[in-house]
C-alpha cells in the first residue's frame, strides 16, 4: 500500500467521527499550547529580573560585615564584634585611589525606618538610606525631579531628603510638588531636595519607598553613631570587579587587622552573584512551570490513546475484513498509527499556532518571550506522543487473526 | 497424485476452548480439492462447515493437521505469505457480505488490489471492469447502505474477483438473498466455474448444492459423505 493510500485510509478513518478527533484534537493542543506559553512566561519573567537587574549596574559591589569571626565561647579572649565594623573611614579609604585603585568608588550606607509627615499626612517609609551623594550613580539611582545633595551638604549635616515615588505620592500626591517642601521625619525637619525615578521591583519589597539623606544627617537626627550597614563600592570597570573585590577585602582586612587564620569577617556580593542567583531562580520556575505543562501533554496523550482504543475496537471487523483481503499487518499498523499521528500533529500546530497568539499578551504581568526551541520540542513530543500512546491500540488491532476480527461483536 | 491438489488437508482437527468446555468444531478432516472444481458443503447447523471453510480460506489455523495450499504448507507461511495468499490466491464471499461501511462499492472493490501493491489507474481499471462483470457499474459511487442486500453481495463478489484468485470460498453467499438474486450469483459462480476457477461453496439449500459437481455432507465434525454428483 503507497503511503499516498495509508493517508487516504488514515484521513478518511478520522473522519468518520468528526467530533471526537477534534475533542482529541483540542486535548493535544491545550497540552502543546500549555507548554510553550508557559515556559514563554517562565523565560519572560527571568529576562525580565535580568534587565531590571542589568540597568542596576553589574559593577557592582556591595560590603557588609558579617560581626565576629566565628563562634566565640564567653570568656574566652576574642576580637569584638566592634573590631570589624565597618566605618565612615573605611569607606573613605575604599574611594581612596592609591589604596585601591579598582574601585571607583564607595559610598557608606546606613539605613534607618521613620515616619515622615506633611502637615496631616504621614507615611512610615521603610527604609531611610543615609549615604553620600556617590550612592546614587553607583546604584543606578537618578533623581528624577530636583536635585541630588552634594558631598558639602554630607559634611555640614544639612536636613535635606530625597523621596522615593511612593513616598513622595503617598505625602504630596503629586510628586513634582514636593520639591522645595518642608516634611518632618521624626522630629526633624527636612527639605525636599528632589525625588528619585521610580525602579521596578525585583523583588517583594517596593523599591520606592524609600528616603535619601545625608549620612551625617541621619547619623545626628535618626540612627546614632552606630557602625555602618554596608558600603557601596563601584568597580571601575565591569571587567575589574573581581579585581577590585580583592582590593576591597585586602584594604579591610588590613585596617581591621584580621588575624591571617580567621575566615574574613567580611561578606562582599556582587550585583554577577545576584544576578547568577536570579537566573537560576528563574530557570527554577521555569523548569516548575515546563513541567506542569508537560503533565497536560501526557493528559493530552491519554486523550490519543483512549479515542485510538475506542476506534479500533469499533472497527475490528473492518480490520477483519481488510486483512481477509490481504492486508498485512504493517499496513493495518499504519492505517492506525497514521490516524494517532495526525490527530497529535493537526494538535500540535492548532497549539503552537494559539501559543503564538497568546504569547504576544502580558500573562499576569509578565510578557511572554518565546523559546523557539519549546515550539520545536512540544510538536516533536506531540508526534511522539501520538506515535507511542497510539502505537498499543493499534499493535493489538494488527495483531489479530482475522477470524477473531471478523467475529468481533 | 499430492502435489496435483490445489487443496489438500489432512487430518485437521479443530477445538475451540479447553478442558470440560471444549468445543471440537472439527474431529479430523481430510479433504483434497483438484484445481476446477465446483464444490458444494452442505451439513447441519454447528456441524463445522463455516470452522472448515475458515481454515481453507486462510482465516484460521487448524488445532491440528496439515494444510496444504498450491503444493506449500500453509502453516510454515510467515504472517505475510499468508496474507499475500489472502489477497492472491483466495477470494472469500461471506453470508452477511462484509463490505467496509461508508466507502463506495468501487472503493471496496479497489481494497485487495490496494493491498496487492497495484498502481491507482490500474487499480481503477480492474475494479471497473470486475463491477461491470457483475452488472453493477451503475452503482460503483454507491456505499453498501445504499445498495439492496443482493447488489451487495454482488459488490462483495466483485471484490473477491477483482486480483483474479485461483480459488473461491463462499460461506452461504445466497443466505441472505431472495430467490431471484440467488438465480445470479449462482449464474456467476457458474460463469467463474466454466474459466477454470475452483469454487467451493457452503449452502443449506439443495437449489444451490444442485449446481455443483460434488457434494460433502460435514456431520459433527466430520465428512460423512464425498461424492461426484453430476
Ligand atoms: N469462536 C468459537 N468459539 C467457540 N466455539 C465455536 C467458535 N466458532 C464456532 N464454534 C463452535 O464450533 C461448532 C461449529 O461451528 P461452525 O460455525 O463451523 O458451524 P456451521 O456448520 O458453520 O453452522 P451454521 O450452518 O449454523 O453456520 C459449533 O458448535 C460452534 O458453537
Ligand atoms: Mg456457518
């Protein structure tokens, strides 16, 4: 039989019940459609955090200190927690060029909470970052509306703030209108300098409610003189961020003096490591989102196999009267695996074809990016699916004595 | 001698279930058929005549007992010589005619030269031309719901015509049919007869045992009687 008359066989078989191939039909293709839309999803939001995480700057590096070095039993003689806190000194001997030359430079970071009021308003913001002014080009932060503070503003502790969006929204409903304003965090008056352009969450927390101000100022009005969050250090260049880690580690483990056989005090990322972690987060997701896609594409497939049962045990006789008049075996076994091959292909392009279109749509938030070679693996997999959950039903039909077909009731 | 019978089967016995159930449908059979006969197998109801036929027509296979089709032992034929015997070599004609449902007559005609491997126009052609033999080329685009139970079994005829078999069964091809449509697939077989092909034919009705030229009576599972009548 040429394959021209197997296909023939084949259409004219699925049509005979127009329906339910196409009920078969819709099953594979919600199960194709399902995997290439969802990891769509998966890849968008992983290049989403990506860019979000790229325009922050990937120069960067930020230093904390992780306090003592390691358990200290009481009473025993040990470093205090105090003799690795980082200071303002440090941080000024980072952005020191001679002392290293990578860095380009470090911005001290502290941060407190307040509450900020505007006459009647008042907004808790969660985070007031006290810094100095080159925290702001570091950390991909510009001012969108006023100014920035200047390093003399640093130095005589002036009382001026620099709002986040929301902050300034929640105070001023619009923000170009706090500009020039007078807000009391805590106790203290403050200036609006500017607000700051708003940035995309990378995370669960809103990145706009913040407050920038001087760390001078914050360490005379809010925190104290406590030791210093972090530093912020920029690298001079992208390529010279593992340079300048090295830099930043020797620099401090110098001024603290961090005995040779202490592991390092002090924990430094750079924003590479986040943006590494956030992409395995992604791909974890991904692979979360593949696989329950995948599971709709074996459903899909128990959807082949099943119509593919039912169709060759309805036409047992049929195959009873075709092999009493030659058929062979291979031919049968086409005839069926033809039909199951067609009803997952016809599937799988009516799924691609609506994954195509529904993927240029923003699912809950994120914009899909199309992973060609998804398209290619779910229409290969419908193939495979119709070729293997197909092939059982239609063995057992091939299989028979013709006899036994022909008396099928 | 052996090798001249086109059919020839020894001692075959066939058993349906096993144990205390066990049904013997056929308790030894031996039956040789020259090329051109025109054979009548008549019997009562279960005595194994449609069990015989079956197994003559490559259908079945026998419980035990050898047969032999055109000088080759059938049982040694692969799963594939067997069916190339199918389509080649037998043409078999059911009671209840067995055409594939909602595909025209000349499409089920078409089907064993399908399955011979022989090219679309000739195919065409062949089937043509076995429709017209049974005077049925007026409803080659009709489907079998759509034809009297005579004109199918004469569709049905056509089809097992069409590659040219050396042999033809039928089981009760005229049990289904009135007097007059009877009288021509009689006539046909007839006709099929005088070009040389061997016909065998399973039948209540001693009208139709009449127009052959030998007569088995199957009784219980054997053949009680074997002989020439005309
Ligand atoms: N598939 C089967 N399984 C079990 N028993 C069977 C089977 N086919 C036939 N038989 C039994 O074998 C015996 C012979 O059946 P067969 O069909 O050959 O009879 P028959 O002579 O053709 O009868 P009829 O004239 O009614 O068609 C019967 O007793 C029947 O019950
Ligand atoms: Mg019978």
């Amino acid at each position: 039989m040429s394959p021209r008359d197997l296909f023939g066989a084949a259409l004219r078989g699925l049509g005979a019940n127009k329906l339910r191939s196409l009920l078969t039909v819709l099953g594979v293709s919600i199960g194709v459609g399902a995997v290439i839309v969802l990891v769509a999803v998966g890849n968008g939001s992983g290049k989403a955090v990506q860019d979000r995480l790229e325009a922050m700057g990937t120069n960067l590096l930020s230093v904390s200190t992780t306090g003592g070095g390691g358990g200290f039993q009481r009473g025993q003689a040990g470093p205090s927690a105090q003799q690795y806190s980082l200071t303002l000194e440090d941080a000024s001997a980072l952005a020191d060029k001679r002392l290293a030359p990578d860095v380009a430079s470090a911005a001290p970071v502290m941060t407190s909470s307040g509450t900020a009021t505007n006459g009647d308003v008042s907004y808790t913001v969660n985070q007031v970052i006290g810094t100095t002014p080159s925290y702001l080009p570091a950390t991909n932060t510009p001012v969108e509306i006023g100014q920035s503070f200047t390093q003399q503003d640093v130095d005589s502790s002036q009382r001026v703030i620099l709002l986040g969006q929301t902050a300034a929204t929640e105070l001023f409903t619009r923000p170009a209108a706090a500009v020039g304003q007078t807000i009391k965090l805590g106790a203290v008056d403050f200036v609006v300098l500017g607000v700051l352009a708003s940035k995309d969450s990378t995370g669960f927390s809103d990145p706009n409610a913040t407050a920038i101000v001087p760390i001078s100022t914050l360490r005379a009005t809010q925190a104290g003189y406590g030791s210093l969050n972090q530093i912020v250090v920029q690298a001079a260049d992208k390529d010279r961020v593992d340079v300048a880690e090295a830099e930043v580690t020797e620099l401090l483990t110098a001024r603290h003096q961090v005995p040779a056989d202490e592991t390092s005090p002090f924990r430094i990322t750079n924003s590479a490591q986040i943006l590494q972690t956030s992409q395995d987060t992604a791909k974890t997701f991904t692979a979360l989102l593949a696989t329950v896609a995948a599971i709709s594409l074996v459903v899909g497939g128990i959807g082949v196999t099943n119509i593919m049962l039912v169709t060759v045990t309805e036409r047992t006789r049929e195959i009873g009267i075709r092999k009493a008049l030659g058929a062979r075996r291979r031919t049968i076994l086409g005839q069926f695996l033809i039909e199951a091959t067609l009803l997952s292909l016809i599937g799988g392009a009516v799924g691609v074809g609506a994954a195509l279109i529904v993927s240029r749509f923003q699912l809950a938030g994120v914009q899909p990016v199309l992973v060609p070679s998804s398209i290619a693996l779910a229409l290969g997999v419908s193939a495979a699916v119709g070729l293997f959950f197909g092939s059982m039903p239609a063995h057992r039909a091939a299989g028979l004595r013709p006899i036994d077909a022909l008396r099928h009731e | 001698m052996a090798a001249d019978a086109l059919i020839d089967i020894r001692d075959v016995t066939k058993t349906y279930g096993a144990g205390e159930t066990a049904v013997h449908a056929l308790r030894g059979v031996s039956l040789r058929v020259e090329a051109g006969e025109y054979v009548a197998v008549m019997g009562s109801s279960g005595s194994g005549k449609s069990t015989l036929m079956n197994i003559l027509g490559c259908l079945d296979i026998p419980s035990r007992g050898e047969y032999w089709l055109d000088g080759s032992n059938v049982a040694r034929l692969t799963e594939d010589q067997q069916a190339l015997v199918r389509g080649r070599k037998i043409g078999f004609i059911f009671q209840s005619f067995n055409l594939i449902p909602r595909t025209t007559a000349i499409a089920n005609v078409e089907l064993p030269l399908t399955y011979a491997h022989l090219r679309r126009a000739e195919r065409h052609k062949r089937a043509a031309r076995a429709l017209e033999l049974v005077g049925l080329s007026d409803r080659a685009d009709h489907r079998p719901n759509q034809l009297s139970g005579g004109q199918q079994q004469r569709v049905a005829i056509a089809r097992a015509l069409a590659t040219g078999p050396r042999i033809l069964l039928a089981d009760e091809p005229t049990g289904n049919l009135d007097q007059h449509s009877t009288e021509e697939v009689l006539g046909m077989f007839d006709e099929l007869n005088a070009d040389g092909r061997t016909v065998v034919v399973i039948t209540h009705e001693n009208e139709v045992a009449a127009r052959a030229r030998r007569l088995i009576q199957v009784s219980d599972g054997r053949i009680v009687a074997d002989e020439v009548t005309r």
